[in-house]
C-alpha cells in the first residue's frame, strides 16, 4: 500500500498532509526515513511518525438483531440456552450492548466497539429506551402517574419516565414506556410496583434508533449515520 494513502488510513491526516509529513521526513518505515515513493506492507513494516508507531484503527461492527423472546443475551449460556449469538452469523466477535431479558424481544444491539458498548450502557449515559408492556388488567391515572414521577423499585426510586396508554380493554393494557436506566428487570419491576404483571415486553428503540420492520430472529447493520448518532448519544466524539 502507498505509504501516503497508509498514513492515512492510520488517521494520522489526510493523504495531501501526509505526502508534506513525509517530505519533512518525520515519517519512517523500519526505522529508515521514508520518501513519496515509499510502499508499505501493512501487515509486516513499522511504520512512525515523529518518532511515534502509527497502525491502522480496527475496523468495528455495529448491527441491531430482533431479539426473539426464548434467548438469553450472553455470549454462552451454562444452562445450555439458546443465546444471541446463534442468531448472528458474521466472523468478527460482537457482543451485546446491555441485556434483554430471556423471555423480552426486541432492538438488541451487538458490536465489537468496547468504547461505546460502555459508553450506551454506564448509569450515567441516560440513554433513552423505549419499550412496549402489555400488562395485565387496567392501570389507573395515578398507577399511570406514578410510574412516571418515579417508583420504589429495589430500595430505589425510578427516574422520570414517559409513559402512554396505547391500548386498553376489560383484560389488558398496552402501555409504551420510555426510561433512561437500564436497571436489572427494570419495566417489570416497576409495573410490580403498581400492582401489574407484564405479560410481553418488546423494546422498541433506543434513543431515535427503531427497530422498525426488522423481522424477529433478523439483523442487520448500522449505517455509518447511525453509529455516529449512537456515538453522540454515549458522549462519544
Ligand atoms: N425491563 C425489563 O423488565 N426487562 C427487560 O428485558 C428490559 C427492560
């Protein structure tokens, strides 16, 4: 590979700086200054600008599966259960970013970006998520109410959360949830609280991100548009 067009795939700057870094003579290849003419094979060659290693960034994976509900979200299971991971069929290692639970369906996202798996999932990233809960019998204006000013749930309140009614009859009620934690077993924990037992529980999105008309058991890739968005929602520049 052209080292101007290396360098730059580095992200060291764009390939016009490079070819002026290397006609200064700040880059070398093996320990010996490189000129404009210099090859490199990216695989075997060192290469360092201003005395600095410079190598290619790994290239990460980003896709979103829908999630079925009958699989657990972790990488193996001891329990022998069927996992994610046998529902994605791509060589490079993903994992999942936060958890479904086993019997929720829904968005799950998978990558091998450790920084913003991290960055979505840590208490303080408030990352908004939105979920469908049919519940049970019917919730009152104050049960509705109470869930959104925040619940008693393991010792600790809920943040606020955005709650509607999307369905109801004599039987059941469909609600969509927004929260910003991802506290363990969070939405049933809190329709606990209020006296209602979830009956499905499907995520529908995280942030602006939808699962939209991704089949059940089905993945696919992120656009470029959409990891940049997940990035600024993590914090990431
Ligand atoms: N809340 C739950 O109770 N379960 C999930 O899987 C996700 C959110």
């Amino acid at each position: 590979m052209r080292l101007n067009k290396y360098l730059a795939d580095c992200g060291v700057a764009s390939r016009r700086a490079c070819d002026k870094l290397i006609a200064e003579g700040a880059v070398r290849v093996n320990g010996k200054p490189a000129t404009l003419g210099t090859d490199v094979n990216e695989a075997k060659d060192s290469v360092t600008v201003n005395g600095r290693r410079v190598t290619l960034a790994k290239k990460h994976y980003y896709l979103m599966l829908h999630k079925p509900k009958g699989y657990v979200t972790t990488v193996s299971d001891e329990l022998g259960r069927k996992t994610v991971m046998d529902l994605v069929n791509i060589k490079a290692r993903v994992y999942p970013v936060g958890r479904l639970d086993y019997d929720t369906e829904g968005l799950l996202l998978l990558t091998s970006d450790g920084q913003l798996s991290n960055a979505l999932t840590r208490p303080s990233s408030e990352v908004p998520k939105t979920y469908i809960a049919r519940v049970s019998g019917q919730l009152s204006d104050a049960d509705i109410n109470r869930l959104r000013n925040g619940v008693m749930i393991d010792g600790k309140q809920t943040l606020p959360a955005i709650v509607s009614v999307a369905e109801k009859d004599a039987h059941h009620t469909r609600l969509q949830i927004t929260i910003t934690e991802g506290r363990n077993r969070q939405i049933k924990k809190m329709l606990e609280a209020v006296g209602s037992e979830v009956e499905f529980l499907k995520r529908v999105s995280i942030g602006d991100l939808r699962l939209g008309g991704l089949s059940r058991g089905k993945y696919r890739f992120l656009t470029d548009r959409e990891v940049q968005y997940l990035k600024s929602l993590g914090g990431i520049k």
